[in-house]
C-alpha cells in the first residue's frame, strides 16, 4: 500500500491581466473561488502584481518595526477591536502584531508612522502604503467574484463603499527551550476577508472540513485568502470561515503579513441566498458591534460567536 498524499488548499490563478468581469476567464474563475471558500473556507491565489522587490522590502521593514521597543510599539492603539499592539502574553509567548489602520490612504500610513518613528520613516510608509493597495485589489477582485456568483453584483459598489481595511504585521519568534511551539492557537478570524502573505517559515495550517490540518505553503507570489466570520454570515453560511493555527517547526523567527477588511455599516443577508432549502440564519448586524461582542464573556463561552451574536 502507498502513503497517503498529504491535502492541499485549493490554488487560483488570479494573475490573468485579461480576467475581467463578464468574461469567461472571469465566470471560471469565480466559479473556483466559490468552491473553495465552500469546502476549505479559504484558497491560495496566485497573484503576481506585487513586485518580488516591494515584498523583500516590506518584510525587511517589518523586521525594522518589532526590533523597535516595547515602550514604543505599546503606543500604537485604537478603539476598534483587534486593531491596537498585541504581544508581551505568557499564553502566547512567541507572538506579536501590530496593525496600520487604512494603510491604503496616506493619512493612514503616514499616521502609524509618526508614533512608531517620530521623526518619520519613509521606507516603512510608502512600503506599508504600497503594498497594501496592490493586497486590496485582490481582496476587491475576490469580493467581486463573490458577490457575482451569488447573483448579487447589484450590492457590491456600496458594500465596497463601506469597506475598511487593517494592514496587520505579524512576529513569531524562535521558542526557547522547553516553550511552547504554538504560534497562534486555532481561530477564525472576525473579517469579511483576510488575505496573508508569508516570509518563508512555514507555520500557517487551515484545518479541512475533516478536521485534518493542512499546511499553507508560503511562496513569493502567493497569497491566502481567507473568509472571515462576517462573510460566513453575509452569505448565510453557504461560505465557510477558515478556521486555521500557527505552529512552529523551525527554529527560525516567522514574519507574515496580514490585510483585513471590515464593513464600517450594516450587514445583512442578500434575499437572494435565502429559499425554503437554505432559510435565514442571522439578522442584519453591525460588523464592528460584532467585534465588541467577541471579547465578552458571552461570546468566549460560545462555539460560535457570530451566531450567539446575530443568529436567528
């Protein structure tokens, strides 16, 4: 008998120049995206649109923000959940982040950039900004594919209207001896969407629709797209959130790169995907009143927090 080949998370194509709405390129390609964030709540895409030497840039910087000081990286904060310093805990010893909110607009970039360096850092703002935007028309094109599968493309300028992203950078250092190798524990994220991109430490696993755990490849020019629990709710469950972990294997420091977007309005299920096969399962909700809602009491005792804050 052979050994079992191991899984792998669906990969798409999305680099294509001529894959434009209405095409047939377009409708295959959407068809695609559709299966996968149905059955893994995820996939790679291929996308080659950030350039090999603004991505060597930016994980250079990054390292340059987490050797800054605590005292320093501590002042970045926000009122928004999710969206301030994390790091320094004893049940997650080698990780840390920290997030530039609309780092796809100057004022974002440059916002950050004053309290991490007073007296500024142009290499990180630009590196920040410009990969960010390049990151949002992925995110943007995906959206789209989404919503036109679905049948309601009649939705998606204003809900793109609505739409705020957090560009979040993110550290896992080397374990000490006897620590733990745990990067991040298993959690689904509280987006709309998330799409990371790796250094080339190993690390990220999405768990299947078996419970089986499969490895993210990282790769210069892939990225991973993730749906979030919001998305899950906006398409009333017909998506899967990707529940996913990081776990480290190598005795390397991991760097990722994470941009995630959020609805700033109201977000409710399209008539369309209800019918009597699929009826509604979650009301209209606030999608940053939901992530006030998942640091509370309520919503750590429940197995899901979306659906103890806006189920039916």
């Amino acid at each position: 008998m052979g050994s079992e080949t191991q899984p792998k998370l669906p990969v798409i194509d999305l680099s294509n120049e001529n894959l434009k709405p209405g095409t047939e390129a377009w409708v295959l390609a959407s068809k695609h995206v559709k299966y996968a964030l149905e059955e893994y709540g995820c996939f790679e895409a291929v996308f080659h649109k950030v350039p090999l030497q603004l991505r060597n840039s930016i994980f250079s910087v990054v390292e340059d923000l987490f050797d800054l000081p605590i005292e320093t990286k501590r002042q970045q904060t926000s009122e928004r959940p999710y969206h301030s310093y994390f790091g320094q805990y004893s049940f997650l010893p080698l990780y840390e982040s920290l997030g530039v909110d609309n780092p796809t607009t100057v004022e974002g970039a440059q916002g950050f950039t004053k309290i991490m360096w007073p007296a500024g850092n142009d290499h990180f703002c630009e590196s920040a900004q410009s990969f960010s935007k390049l990151v949002a028309e992925l995110d943007q094109m995906v959206t789209r594919m989404v919503f036109d599968i679905y049948g309601v493309e009649r939705l998606y300028d204003s809900h793109m209207a609505s739409t705020t992203y957090l560009f979040r950078c993110f550290k896992y250092r080397e374990q000490k001896e006897n620590e733990t190798n745990v990067g991040l524990r298993p959690h689904k994220d509280k987006t709309f969407t998330s799409i990371l991109h790796q250094s080339q430490v190993h690390g990220l696993q999405v768990r299947s629709k078996d419970g089986q755990w499969i490895e993210a490849e990282p790769s210069p020019s892939s990225f991973l797209v993730m749906a979030g629990d919001a998305l899950m709710a906006w398409s009333n469950d017909r998506v899967r959130s990707c529940d996913h972990q990081v776990i480290m294997k190598e005795n390397k420091t991991r760097y990722s790169l994470g941009l995630f977007s959020f609805n700033s309005g109201i977000l409710e299920v399209p008539e369309e995907l209800t019918d009597d096969q699929h009826p509604l399962l979650y009301k209209p909700f606030d999608h940053f009143g939901f992530l006030r809602f998942d640091q509370t009491p309520e919503a750590k005792k429940s197995e899901c927090p979306i659906k103890a804050y806006c189920g039916v």
